[in-house]
C-alpha cells in the first residue's frame, strides 16, 4: 500500500502529530505495536481502582499546548496541588530538598544550609559557574554544596540512575531540578511549610479514568489508527516500512515514537557508524508496583523521595491522596518505584521489601487489607545523558530527517520529555510534512 505519511508508535507524540495531520486533510496511517494507544499514559482499571504508568501529573508551559489539549479533553482535567515530600533520617521534609530543610536533624540541617551558603559565595565572588561544571557530580556540589549533596542529591539520584554520576551530563536537568535562592534556603530551614517550588506545583489530572483520558481525547474520532501492528523494518533507500503483519507500506514521509536506538535497529541500511554509535545509547528502566487497599487514606502525599539505602525503591507515594477518585470509597491506592539496569528484577522480591517498608512507614497496618496489585514493568523508562548521548542523538535524528524521517516523543528524540513535550514534539513533526 502507498500512504504520505506513515507514523509509527501510538503514544502521545504519534497521536498528536495524527490528529494534526488529520486536521490538515493530510493522508497518514499510524501503527501501534500494542493492543491500544496511549503507550506510556495508559491506565489500568481493576477492583474500581485505576493504576496510571507510575503517577502521572500533567502540567504545561505552553498556553497554546495547554489551550489544544483542553479543548480536545473538555472539561474532564481539574487543577490539583501537588505535595511531595522527602523521606530522610525518619522524617518527612518537604519538596525539593535543597529548599526546605525544617524538620530533619540540627546537624543535618547546620551542615546542609552551611554548604549552600559557601558553594552561594564560591559563585558570587570565585566566579564557580555550575553551567560549566563538567559532570552531574560536580553539578550537584557547586549548586548547592556538599551537605545538600550527601544527603540527598548523591544518594537519590545514584538510585534513580543506576550509572555513576560522574558519568551523567546535565542536560537532562532543566526546571526539573530547582535552584532556590539563599532566602528561600534559609527560609526553608527556620519553618516547615508545603512548598508550592518547582515546576510541578499544580498539575492537572481527571477525575476518572487516569491518565489514558488524555491519549484518548487526543485520539478520539481519529481515522486510520492501526493497533496491534508494529514497524518491523525500514528501508530508507526505498522510503518501504515492513510491518509485522507481512504488509509493505510506501511511504514519502515517517513520523517515528520509537525509541531512538530501537529504529536505528530496523534499519539495515543505516551506515555502520551509526548503528554502532546507537548500541551506545543507554536508559534505566523503572519496575512500578501498584497496591490497592481497604480502609483510610493513611499519607496527604502525592509522592514521596526515598534517599536512603535502607529503601530499595527511589519513589513511592498515592495517587488516591491527591485524586480520591482513583479509588473505590473506603479504599486508597500506593504505588512505588524501583529503577533497574539490565535484567528484569524478581517482582517478588520486590513486593515483599515494598510491603515491609510500606508497614515500617506506617502506611498500610496489615498485608490482608490488600484488594489488587498490578506489577507495570517500564523498560528504557530514563534515558541516561552521558557524555555520548548529545552527539550520537544529534547524528541519528540528522540523518534521518535529511531522509524525511522526523523523529518525536520522549523517546523517538531519546530525552528527558514530559506529556506536554511529546505532543509539542509531535505536532512539530506534522508541521514538517509539506501541503500537497
Ligand atoms: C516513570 C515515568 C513517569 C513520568 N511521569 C510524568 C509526569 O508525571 N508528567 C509528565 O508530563 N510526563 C511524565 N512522564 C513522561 C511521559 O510519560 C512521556 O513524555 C510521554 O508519555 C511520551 O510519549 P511518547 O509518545 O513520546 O512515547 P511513548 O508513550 O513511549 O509511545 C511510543 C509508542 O511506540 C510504540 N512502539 C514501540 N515500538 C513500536 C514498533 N516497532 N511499531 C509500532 N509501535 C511501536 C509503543 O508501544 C508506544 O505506544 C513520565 C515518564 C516516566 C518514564
């Protein structure tokens, strides 16, 4: 068969460049490996729970994003307030860390705030520029000092990341890691208040149906949505994709969602150097476990930081806290994440360290309260910026667009995106496809 544009993954990049693509009256076909769309913002519903990906809390930057996807929704996002907190030394503090000190310890405080002021003066007067710094590490020290550091950039991150963060860049970072000014820090140190910082304060989150009401809003009444098909090989030379249903597509332009490296493995006539430059590219995977429960709603916190070792998961927390709707009445819901490289880790190991420490936090009293558990594995979840990530990206997405292939998505650009940048991102790649 023949289409102009043919876009591979379903996720919110894909839909987003269809639904564009639609509006123009633009021929394409979009196929989807899994049974439905949505990729990682899918939700499961079970037991009159619903289970997102790990919490997924949709927030925008861009009005005119923000603008499309409410009217494509309409009315079904309310405005909820985050309150994350950090787990350390047997206490809660709040949200970020480098900002609110108040509640742990007189030394551990003495000792954070004490770094932050003389790694502040090192940059006001040694001209020390953490912009310059040449690893995530060193970031992390000239920013906000050596207590900060130890106490919980150090430990939390080199549980997320799974590398040594000697060996991570700082592109990733952006607004997602905040940098407070000295009087917030010190501020933060004197009085225990929720902090509203960062850029994920308020987010927007339907009452039901999780966070697959956003991939289906944007889907919605979209023709030519093939599921259950996968991109099995591309021959750029020929613009001819081979699903995995036997059937060739001719094509004159591809949107891809795949993650990067993967598309570089379908195509056999990608030059040698670049296959070999993308085995280089590397992501942490996230194993997720969901729980529901019978009784009270035990925690106020949407999610919560785990530093330390004692804790193998590096986040834990409930959605059912901040949308009580994600839960039958009388029930509440917890969910906890464990990062891993390489081979999936035994989920029964992991079930009984979460239901342990859960117990230990005095979340749950007893294991029989549990109605449902669902087990969501994310492989290639964080894409790890190291020193080769930037060039090998940026050689791959240039050879492919030169071949009208336009990469989009989280992973199709192999970055550190939210849902707002997937659907940008896919809406870019439509707005690349010439009008006929
Ligand atoms: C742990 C975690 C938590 C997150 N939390 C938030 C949050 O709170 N807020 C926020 O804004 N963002 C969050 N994100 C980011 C957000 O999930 C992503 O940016 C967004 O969902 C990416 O959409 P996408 O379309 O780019 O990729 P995906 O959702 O991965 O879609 C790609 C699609 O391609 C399909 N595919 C793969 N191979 C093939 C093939 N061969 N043929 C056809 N199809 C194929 C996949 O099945 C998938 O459906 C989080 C991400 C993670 C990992």
């Amino acid at each position: 068969m023949k289409i102009r544009t043919l876009i591979t993954g379903g996720g919110l990049a894909g839909l987003s460049c269809a639904r564009r693509l639609n509006e123009a009256s633009s021929p394409y076909l979009l196929v989807e490996r899994e049974k439905e769309t949505g990729g990682l913002c899918r939700t499961i519903e079970t037991h009159g729970f619903a289970f997102d990906y790990t919490g997924h809390f949709l927030h925008f930057q861009k009005d005119e994003i923000k603008k499309w996807v409410l009217s494509l929704a309409k009315g079904q996002f309310k405005e909820r307030k985050r309150r994350a907190v950090i787990y350390s030394q047997g206490a809660y503090s709040e949200y970020p860390y480098q900002e609110n000190n108040a509640g742990l310890s007189s030394e551990t405080v003495r000792g954070n705030v004490l770094g932050y002021l003389e790694a502040a003066l090192n940059r006001r007067f040694r001209k020390v520029d953490p912009a310059n710094a040449e690893n995530f590490k060193k970031w992390c020290l000239q920013a906000f000092g050596p207590g900060i550091s130890k106490n919980f950039m150090y430990p939390y991150n080199q549980k997320l990341w799974k590398v040594s963060l000697e060996n991570l860049t700082t592109h990733w970072m952006g607004r997602f890691v905040p940098s407070p000014r000295i009087s917030e820090v010190v501020a933060g140190a004197l009085t225990k208040k929720p902090s509203l910082s960062g850029y994920n304060a308020t987010f927007l989150y339907p009452d039901k149906g999780g966070i697959s009401i956003l991939p289906k809003a944007i889907a919605q009444g979209l023709p030519n949505l093939w599921n259950g098909v996968g991109l099995k090989q591309l021959f750029l030379n020929k613009k001819k994709a081979l699903l995995d249903n036997g059937l060739e597509v001719d094509f004159e332009f591809l949107v891809s969602s795949l993650p990067l490296p993967k598309l570089a493995g379908l195509v056999p006539d990608l030059p040698a150097f670049l296959k070999k430059a993308a085995k280089k590219l590397r992501a942490t995977s996230i194993y997720n476990i969901n729980f529901g429960f019978r009784g009270k709603q035990p925690i106020p916190f949407s999610w919560v930081y785990f530093p330390e070792p004692e804790f193998l998961f590096h986040r834990a927390g409930s959605a059912s806290a901040c949308v009580p709707s994600v839960a039958p009445r009388g029930h509440f819901s917890l969910y906890v994440e464990f990062s891993y490289n390489g081979a999936k880790p035994d989920p029964k190991i992991l079930g009984r360290h979460a239901m342990e420490k859960l117990k230990k936090l005095g979340w749950i009293k007893s294991e029989r309260d549990l109605v449902t558990r669902v087990d969501l594995n994310l492989p290639g979840a964080y894409v790890v910026y190291d020193g080769e990530r930037d060039e090998i990206v940026g050689n791959l997405l240039a050879y492919f667009e030169k071949r009208g292939v336009y990469a989009a998505g989280r992973y199709g650009r192999w970055e550190y995106g939210s849902m707002e940048s997937a659907i940008e991102q896919g809406i870019q790649a439509s707005a690349k496809i010439p009008k006929k």
